[in-house]
C-alpha cells in the first residue's frame, strides 16, 4: 500500500502530542521487544545477577540469625543487593512471564483500526444507524451458535478424503524420459489422460532437473483438469494466496461481503474500515456508464489515402448494420456497438466495441474482429492486417484511450459520508480530506503527469478482488483507472466521495472465473456464472461491487494518510514477530 505522508494536513486531532505506546496498550509488542543488547547477554547478565543476589542475601539472612541480629536491620551491601534482586526479577519475570500472561490475556484485535474509544464511537454510530451491521463492523462480533446440522468437518479430514497422488514405477520411467528429453513435458496431459498425474510427474522431473525443491508449492487440493486448455499451462502446483474479506460494502441497497485475494497486510482491514464507514452513512451508489470490450486490429495499405477510404467506410452510420451482422455472428452475446478510427500514415487502427454479455469478452471481441477483417477483405483486397491487435485496443498498458473512451466497465460510484463517522470512523476530518485529495490524488497526480492514476491505492483493491474472483490480473493495468473525488457537502458537515473508473474489464464466465475458489467467491457475491435473467447483469454488477471497493479502500486510505496512521498501522500488522532471516533459510 502506498506510503505517502502528508503531516501538514493533519487534522487538529492529529496534532496533539503522540503518547508513547507503552507495551500494556499494544498487545503485539512484546515486553523483550525494547531491550537493546542480544538476548541471550542480557539473559545471561539478569540470571547470574539473580542467583548471586539470592546468594548472597540467603547467606547474610543465615549469618543475621546465627548472630540474633533483626532481620530489617540491612547494611549499604544488601540494600544493593535488594535492589539488584528486584531488578533482575523484574527483567525475568517479564521476559518469560509478562509475554506469556499477554498471549493467555490479551488477543490480536479484529479491526486495525480499533483504539481506545472505538467502542464508544460505535455505540454511538449504531445509536444513529439502528441497523445492526455485521461482525467486524459494529458491536456485537460474537459468533452465532452452529446449526445442529452442520457437523464441522475438519479441514484435514476433507483433505485426507482426496487420494494424494503417489508415483509408480511407471511414472518413474516417463520422469526418467522427461529428464532425458525423449518425452517433452508439455505432452504429459495429452499422453497420460490424466492432469493430475501429469503435474506431478512434470513437477518431479523439474526438480531433478533443477536440483532444486519444490516442497512448499502444493501438489493437492486443485483441480487440473479444470485449468487444461483455459487457465495454465504446463502446471506443477499452485500458489496459495490468502483471501479476506472487506464488508458488508452497502451498495445500491444491497450488501455485499467482499472477497480480497492479497498478501499485503492492513489492505483488507482498511478496505474493510471503508465499507463500515459507507455503511453507517447510509451507502455508496454506483452506476455503469458504459459496457464494451474492445479490440483494435491494426492494418497497412499502399497508401493513406486507401487506409482513409477505409476509416471512412467503417465509421459511415449507412455501413454499421452490415458490419454487426458481420460481427455479431461469433456469438449469441457479443454485439457490435462501434468503430472507432485513428491513422498513422497509410495504418489504419480500427478500434471495435462490443458488448460481451457476462464474458470479460476479449476472445469473443477477437472473433467478431475476425469476421469483419475477412469479410473487408472483398471489398478492400489491398488491405494487409498486420495484427488482430495493434494496441489501440488497449489491452494490459496504460493507454488515453481507454481513460477517454473506456473499456470494459465504465462506473462511477459515490457516496455521502456523514461528518461523525468521519470523525469517528475514519479518524479524520472533512476539511482533512477534501485538501488531502485536491493536493495529493489530484494536483499530485497531475505533477507526476499520471494516466488516469488519480487516485490513492484503486490498484490494491482492484488486483485483491481481481484475484479473488479469477479475474485476468493483468487487466489491472487499465483497470485500476480512477479518479478520486471528495468534496464537502451539508455546509461542511458530510463528504461527498466519488471515484469514476472508465475500464473495468471483469467477467463472471469463462477464463478463471470458472475455477472452484474463485468461483465461490463469486457465488459469495451473488455473481457466479452467467447471468439467467439478463445476460451480463452478473458482470456489469461485479464491476460495480469494483468501484464500490475501490470507493471504500480510497476512503480508508486517504483517512490514514490524512490522520498519519499509516506508518502505525503498517508496522503493527506487516511487520510479523517471525525472525524472516530464519524463515528464508
Ligand atoms: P472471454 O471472451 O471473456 O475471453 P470466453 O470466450 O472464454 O471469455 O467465454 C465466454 C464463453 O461463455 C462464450 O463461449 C460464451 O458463449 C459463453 N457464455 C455463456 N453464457 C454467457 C453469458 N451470459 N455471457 C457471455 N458469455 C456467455
């Protein structure tokens, strides 16, 4: 997540003088965490320092009483001695007992950023709000009582259930081939009929081949065959991604529970603090602009003035029916909506819009372009097509066009965020904000000559849920479009926030949409598959549920930066007690 700072738009609040934490208020820090020399030195110092003073005390009590001396009566020797007594008690007790009670006494909190009056701020925010909004957004976090039904199968048990693939003597002789090269490995599916086996054997011969150890990259628990000819090929394993979750995010009326695939720490937990913020507000609302896929072939004539015959052809309104019917025959969803031109010489771009219904909807705007490239073909034979895509499109890089013209998605989404939940809610100000954004997302944006980078951190939740939700990540590029909007309503007293994101490329079919976790992240958004009553509804309310996202990652974010929590929230939950150097050997 992006680390800016801006101190000089701190509000008054912020201003105040910072306490310490001191280690009872931070349950993660543990009490060994300040000492500054090695452990194992000041370990040593405090344990012979005890066992000496214990020594030497028991020694003088000894004397004291073989003398019939009173015991309170102490010399200069054996006051230090005390002192040094309770001093390394002090250091023993809490380096092997304070960390221990902290573990037994206190657990991680569930909201990053939940402080000291959180739980005030929330009666308060819910006595204004008298819906009760769900764990992780409001009071009551305790889990309900499972259904009598519902056995709990541990995850073990449903793992041991799947047969773990073991190599036979057989499979030791195509490992030996593939090795060898006799067999290559891209043909191990085709060969054996079995995408299982097939990544394991390949994943095998790769190991002895590289030397190196695969251990880590699991094996089990994904489905080859439904990743062959769509997804990956060549597989050994998968990569495990953590998915958390951000909501409820209240859009247009209707909840939703966010999935976010990531790594990043503090990400879902922001985003999840912006949709809590949302919701006490009353909701965000999101509307689609715009719904094309496009593709953008590019092709060379002799001349400019042939490749202007052309553009002219294709962008005469008399000639669009012919060319959708052209088009439109690739399949049942895509429908040519228009053409758009730009030369370069005697280049012609010709950039196609369709709608692709519930399909992201690159391949089937591909093959619509390839219906009418063939059939221009008659009536311009001149006309040499140098690429199906000649990045007018402009598909995975930042491109004008797609911020002007969209792609995929357009949608603009909004809320009204009310000046106590700011205040509460988001730490922050609205002044704080509305100054923020003006100076960092949009003058600082214009000052970096950004493209279609006006925002904080769209990105983050954008590739989260893209990811999540099997989506094509790469998209990310041209996706995470945005600008960011905030304004002071209600005579300074609500904040109107908005982001407009012009190309928002999801699908809810075909590509990983299609896979068992992301589509039950899918179906946990109420989008999975195509869409029975309106093709595309399921897609074009996935883009929605993007921005609305993306609205309340802003919000949390530009609150962060805009309180200076940033730094603080970022060092308690990136930072992990585990020494990585160990981990990485
Ligand atoms: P993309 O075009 O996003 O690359 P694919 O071409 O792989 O996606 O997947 C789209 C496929 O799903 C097409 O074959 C299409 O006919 C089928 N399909 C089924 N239902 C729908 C729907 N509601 N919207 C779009 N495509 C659908």
């Amino acid at each position: 997540m992006e680390a800016t700072r801006l101190s000089s738009t701190k509000p008054v609040q912020a201003l105040k003088p910072r306490k310490t934490v001191s280690f009872d208020e931070d349950p993660l820090t543990k009490v060994s965490d300040a000492l500054p020399l090695p452990l194992y030195l000041t370990n040593a110092v405090f344990f012979t320092l005890f066992f000496s003073v214990v020594y030497f005390l028991l020694s003088s009590w000894r004397e004291k009483i073989r003398t019939s001396t009173p015991l309170h009566v102490v010399n200069s020797s054996e006051i230090v001695a005390i002192l040094a007594f309770f001093a390394s008690f002090i250091y023993l007790m809490a380096f092997f007992g304070i960390d221990f009670v902290q573990s037994l006494v206190f657990r991680p909190l569930p909201d990053v950023w939940i402080s000291e009056d959180e739980e005030e701020n929330e009666v308060l925010l819910c006595k204004e709000d008298a819906r009760k909004v769900p764990c992780g957004q409001a009071l009551d976090c305790s889990l309900p009582p499972l259904p009598a039904q519902a056995p709990i199968v541990s995850a073990q048990k449903v793992f041991d259930e799947k047969a773990v693939t073991v190599l036979t003597e057989e499979d030791e002789e195509i490992i030996k081939s593939v090795v060898a090269g006799t067999i290559p490995s891209y043909s191990l599916e085709s060969k054996l009929g079995d995408c299982k086996r097939a990544a394991a054997i390949r994943r095998e011969a790769l190991q002895r081949l590289t030397g190196k150890s695969l251990a880590g990259l699991p094996l089990e628990g994904l489905d080859y065959e439904s990743i062959l000819g769509q997804c990956c090929e060549m597989p050994i394993g998968y990569v495990q991604i953590p998915v958390g979750i951000a909501g409820p995010l209240l859009l247009n009326g209707r909840e939703f529970s966010v999935p976010m695939a990531t790594t990043e720490g503090c990400l879902v937990a922001s985003t999840n603090r912006g949709c809590k913020a949302i919701h006490l507000s009353g909701g965000a609302t999101s509307v689609l602009l715009k719904d094309g896929m496009t593709r953008a072939p590019v092709v060379r004539f002799g001349t400019a003035k042939r490749a202007a015959d052309l553009k002219l052809y294709l962008e005469d309104p008399i000639n669009f029916e012919t060319l959708s019917v052209v088009f439109n025959r690739s399949s049942r969803f895509g429908r040519l909506q228009g053409i758009k031109c730009a030369i370069a010489g005697k280049n012609l771009y010709m950039r196609f819009t369709c709608s692709t219904g519930d399909a992201m909807g690159m391949n089937m705007v591909s093959k619509g372009v390839q219906n009418v490239l063939d059939f221009l073909q008659t009536d311009f034979p001149d006309m040499d097509v140098l690429g199906i895509s000649g990045n007018f499109c402009s598909d995975k890089k930042p491109a004008a066009v797609n911020w002007i013209e969209g792609r995929g998605k357009s949608v603009v989404c909004e809320a009204i965020i009310k000046g106590d939940v700011v205040r509460k809610v988001l730490k922050t100000s609205v002044e704080s904000l509305v100054e923020l954004n003006m100076l960092k997302n949009l003058t600082g944006s214009a000052m970096a000559g950004v493209l279609g980078g006006f925002n904080a951190h769209a990105s983050n939740i954008v590739s989260a849920v893209y990811i999540a939700t099997g989506q094509d990540p790469a998209q990310n590029v041209e996706s995470s479009h945005c600008i960011t909007m905030m304004e002071a309503v209600n005579d300074g007293k609500g904040l109107h926030v908005s982001v407009t994101m012009p190309s928002i490329e999801v699908g809810t079919v075909g590509g990983g949409t299609q896979l068992a976790s992301q589509s039950a992240c899918l179906n946990l958004l109420g989008v999975k598959g195509a869409s029975k009553e309106v093709p595309g509804a399921n897609s074009r309310t996935l883009a929605t549920i993007v921005a609305g996202a993306v609205l309340a990652g802003e919000l949390s974010l530009m609150s962060a930066l805009a309180a200076g929590q940033l730094v603080k929230s970022h060092m308690k939950y990136n930072r992990s007690n585990k020494d990585v150097s160990k981990a990485s050997s």
